[in-house]
C-alpha cells in the first residue's frame, strides 16, 4: 500500500500488502496527534519498515513520549510538513513492538470500515453500535496499557 504525508516528501510502501488490523484510537494522546475526534493507524509488521532506511531516516524527525505502561513510544513525523507518519511502542524493558502503526488517513486505498474503537473510554463522539470496540486496548496489543 502506497503512504504519503502531506506534503508528498514522505512516500513509501508498507512493509505488506494490507494491514495486520486497523485502528480508531479515542485516547486522549491520538486525539491530541491527530487534532481530531480519534485517530486511525493500520498495524503493520515493523521488519521491511524500521531499521529506517538512509533515504527514509533523512525525511523524517522523532519524538519519544512516555507511555502509561511505563515504556515510551517513538512517534516518527515529516520534517517539512510536520505530518504525523508512524509510531512505534516500546515496553518498559525498553524492547521495541515487532509492529507499527502508520497513520490511516496517509495510506491510499486504506478500506477503514472494518477498524477497531479502540479506547472507547475516552471517546468524544458516538461510535456505532455495530464496531467492535474495546474500552482500552485489546489485549495482547503492543500498545496494551501503554496509552
């Protein structure tokens, strides 16, 4: 699948054809990094993705913040259009996720009818009653207790 940021100096493919799963994150720090309702990522494998490539590393700019679980998380943005790309979480051991999370809305074709609400608890708009939904983060996620 095709990403690119806003401004088109961050384009690259994902490391697979289609996402492992797909997320609408209603935790405040998504809703923050998005200046939205929620944010959407699509999960996919961090192997073909990070290590950055020189090409790619040169593009982008990092920033670390903590996370509730105790570990942090690198949150990967364009240096010139400052759109936010992909994140991706570490434990607390310091031990980084073997997945990704690439920002929905930069992925071309991305279907989102079938994501996941996730962090519920803290959403500010109705989700349907139909979408699967989790109050926080599904267990078993890298990103479980780490918002």
């Amino acid at each position: 699948m095709d990403v690119e940021c806003q401004c088109g100096a961050v384009a690259f493919k994902t490391p697979t054809p289609e996402p492992l799963d797909i997320y609408c994150c209603h935790c405040s720090q998504c809703r923050k990094q998005s200046a939205s309702a929620f944010g959407t990522s699509a999960i996919f494998p961090a192997d073909g993705l990070v290590p950055l490539s020189d090409d790619l590393g040169s593009k982008l700019q990092s920033w670390t913040r903590p996370t509730k679980g105790g570990g942090h998380m690198d949150c990967y943005f364009c240096r010139v259009c400052g759109c936010r790309v992909f994140h991706r979480a570490h434990d607390k051991r310091g031990t980084p996720s073997q997945t990704v999370s690439v920002k929905g809305g930069l992925i071309a074709g991305l279907q989102m009818d079938r994501g996941k609400h996730i962090w519920t608890s803290s959403a500010v708009v109705r989700i349907p009653e139909e979408a699967e939904r989790w109050a926080e983060s599904p267990p078993g996620t890298p990103t479980d207790n780490d918002q």
